[in-house]
C-alpha cells in the first residue's frame, strides 16, 4: 500500500506541478502577446500619423505648386498681352486726326512734364534733391533702355 500511495502521490504531484506549471507558462504568454499587441498598436498608429502627415504636406505642396503655376500662367498672359498692345501701339488707325492726336499726345505729354520739372528746378536754383537725380534716371533709362528693348524685337 505504501508503494500504492507512493506511486499515486508522486503522479499525482508532478500533474499538478505540471497543470500549474502550464498555467503559469500560458500566462506569461498570454501577457507577452497583449504586450507585442499593444506595441504593435501603438507602432501602427505613429505610423498613420506619419502617412497623414506626409500626404498633407504633398497636399499643400501640390496645392502650392499648383498656385505657383497658375501664378505664371497669368503673368506670361500678361506678359503676352502687353507685348501685344505695345505691337499695335504704332498701328496707323487711317483716320488722320486720330493717327496726329496718337502722334503728338505721348511727346506733347512728355514734353509738358519736363518743362514742368524744369519750371520746378528753377524756383530751386537748379539744386538737384534726390527726387530730381531719380526722375533723371527714369527718363533716361525709359528714353534710351526702352528704345534698345524696342530695336530688340
């Protein structure tokens, strides 16, 4: 009998120990699968958050862009418009008074303006102020520069 007890007692401790044991394993497994799950998570979400983050940034870049384009665009129709103008400003209408006003309004204009200023530097004793070196320049540049870029074409 003692053998009998023996036996069972030994068996039946080393079931238990084992059904414990197993318990105890699929515990810790249990913990480090919710453990990898919840970092999983957590790395899936940073993740999201970064692709959000990168597709708005193409967004603005693509809506940027697109601005951009449209923005020349509209200045090279301006350009072209302006070329464009300019081209026919010369254009003879073959009406005579209108064709003389055209020819005589933007010389006659200047020359009023000029002796306006010069009616001006007059009263100053022809003390040049910076405002009068800066018309200066313009005339010239819009004199001489303009003429150049006109021979251009």
């Amino acid at each position: 009998m003692g053998a009998l007890v023996s036996f069972l007692g030994g068996s039946i401790f080393r079931m238990i120990w084992g059904e414990v044991s197993n318990a105890y394993t699929k515990h810790q497994d249990n913990k480090q699968e919710i453990l990898a799950m919840e970092l999983q998570d957590k790395l899936d979400g940073n993740k999201a958050e970064r692709e959000l983050t990168r597709l708005k940034t193409l967004n603005d870049l693509g809506i940027k862009q697109i601005e951009v384009q449209s923005n020349a665009d509209l200045s090279l129709k301006d350009a072209d418009s302006f070329v464009t103008a300019m081209s026919t400003l010369n254009t003879k209408s073959g009406i005579t008074w209108v064709d003389a006003w055209n020819g005589i309004i933007r010389p006659w204009a200047a020359t009023t303006a000029i002796l306006i200023w010069w009616g001006c530097l007059y009263t100053q004793g022809f003390i040049l102020t910076e405002w009068d070196k800066e018309l200066v320049g313009v005339i010239l540049g819009f004199y001489f520069a303009h003429r150049v870029f006109i021979n251009k074409k």
